[in-house]
C-alpha cells in the first residue's frame, strides 16, 4: 500500500512539473544577472542631513539611472539624477539627492539603472537621515575651484577631518562649489568643528580619469584647480578615506524570480526538476 501511495505522489508530482512547463511557456522571460555594462558600482552617500541626503554610483556604459525610495520597504516614491533637469540622460556616474526627508529616519532603495532595478541581496538599500542637531553648523566659507577635464560624468567628493563624506558635480564650465558648513561628524550627530589646520580630502572623477587631493582648510579657501588625469587610478590609502563611509557592497545585485532555482534568467522546466527534487529528499 505504502509504494502504491508513494507511486500516485510521484505521477502528480510528474503531472506537476509538465503542468508547470506548460505555464512557465507562458512567462514573460526576465533576466537574473544584469549586464555587467549597468550594474551599479561604488555606490556611496554622502551631504546627510537631518532631511536630505545624496546616492551616487558609477556603471561601465552610459545609461539612466534614478532611485525608487521609500520609508518602508514597499518604496513608493522616485527621484531622477540631479542633473537631469532638462530631461533623462545617459551618463556613466549618477547622483540622485533625496529632499523633504524627516529626521532620524529609515530610508529604503533600490537603484533603477537601465531597465534593470538593483538591489542589496534580495532586500532594499537602507540607510538613515541624520538627527536633528543640537549644535549650530559652524560658519564658513565654502570649497570652491574648476575641474580641467571636467565632463558631465564629473563627480566631487570630499571629507574634512574624520567627518562624513560630502559631494557635489560641476556645471558645464567645470566649475564648482562645495558648503562645507553641513560637514557632520561620522555619527552624524553633530556639526563639524572646523579650523584653519582641517584636512581636506579632494576627489574628482569623470568618464575617462580621477584625481586626488589633500590640503589644509585655510589653503582650500582659496579657489581649488583640479586636473583630471587620464585612465589615472586613485591611490588605495587616499581613495579609503572617501569610501570607508560607503555602504553598500559593490556591485549591487540585481532583483531576481524566486521561482528561477538554478539563476539560468528562465523559469523552465530543470527549475521544476529542482523543485521536485527538493520535495523528494
């Protein structure tokens, strides 16, 4: 009686993997890795505040990139890059900055680059606003100076000290400015205490190179040139005090089908032969 029972188990399951072949024919066919070209890499935040904050990454090939964002992980919201006020471009970098946020808050995301939505193993980005601070932001001048080799690819970061990561881009002449009066300590509890003696990290990058530079506060008040170097390669030690503030791992993964067992981009019959063999340890 029992192999009968276990014989009739196995022709429904049989029945169901054909059944299953028949459906999955009718699937729409997704992809479960994206094309290296689009996924997004050196995903960083930086400019946190207490009701705003700015996402960049980079990807191999030009393409559109915006962030869909939410204070739970069902998202609900959208923001386009930053420079796309004339409408969507296709760029290499991408920087989105989040505006309106409420303080000490959750924020989840997940990065839409190309036609493909990426995210952080399965589960949304997450990141949080600053507290409101108690301090008062300390009064200065802000970082300014020009890019030589500046494209609209160009991205500026810098971090004053051992506080938190900031950034900004150019405009079309390469020109750029930096406040510096929201730097906030790593914890982002409080405002920066800043001074002539502060140490600057600067770091440019555009579609074709990079640049680095370290200075003093007081000799960073005067206009800053940066020079883009060609195919240049950020020093490892120099680039680490930008990205120790980084997240995220790099490159992010791409939402996949939980129904795509073996990550082939299909839902099709060796996903049914998988499951069956689940059911039948």
């Amino acid at each position: 009686m029992i192999k009968i029972f276990g014989a009739i188990i196995i022709v429904i399951l049989i029945l169901g993997v054909i059944l299953g072949v028949n459906l999955s024919s009718q699937k729409t066919s997704y992809r479960s890795f994206a094309s290296p070209s689009f996924e997004p890499l050196d995903v960083r935040i930086s400019n946190q505040t207490d009701n705003s904050l700015s996402i960049s990454w980079l990807t191999k090939n030009k393409t559109v990139g915006f962030i869909a964002y939410g204070t739970t992980p069902e998202l609900g919201q959208a923001y386009a890059d930053d420079r796309d006020k004339d409408g969507r471009a296709e760029r290499l970098t991408h920087y989105v900055t989040l505006k309106n946020l409420d303080p000490q808050t959750e924020i989840y995301f997940r990065i839409s680059s190309g036609s493909e939505i990426f995210d952080q193993k399965g589960q949304p980005f997450l990141v949080k606003t600053a507290p409101t601070s108690g301090t008062t932001p300390e009064v200065s001048l802000p970082l300014a100076g020009s890019v030589s080799g500046a494209d609209q690819d160009t991205l500026i970061f810098a971090r004053v000290d051992s506080g938190s990561l900031i950034s900004t881009y150019p405009n079309s002449g390469g020109r750029w400015v930096l406040p510096l009066n929201n730097s906030r300590t790593t914890d982002l509890k409080a405002y920066l205490k800043l001074g002539d003696t502060s140490q600057i990290a600067l770091f440019a990058q555009t579609s074709n190179g990079t640049t680095q530079q370290k200075l003093i506060l007081k000799k960073a008040l005067e206009v800053v040139n940066l020079n883009i170097v060609p195919n240049a390669t950020p020093e490892a030690s120099f680039l680490a005090t930008l990205t120790d503030l980084t997240l995220y791992e790099s490159p992010a993964t791409q939402i996949t089908d939980p129904e795509d067992l073996n990550r082939d981009g299909q839902v099709n019959i060796f996903d049914r032969i998988l499951k069956l063999r689940q059911l039948l340890k």
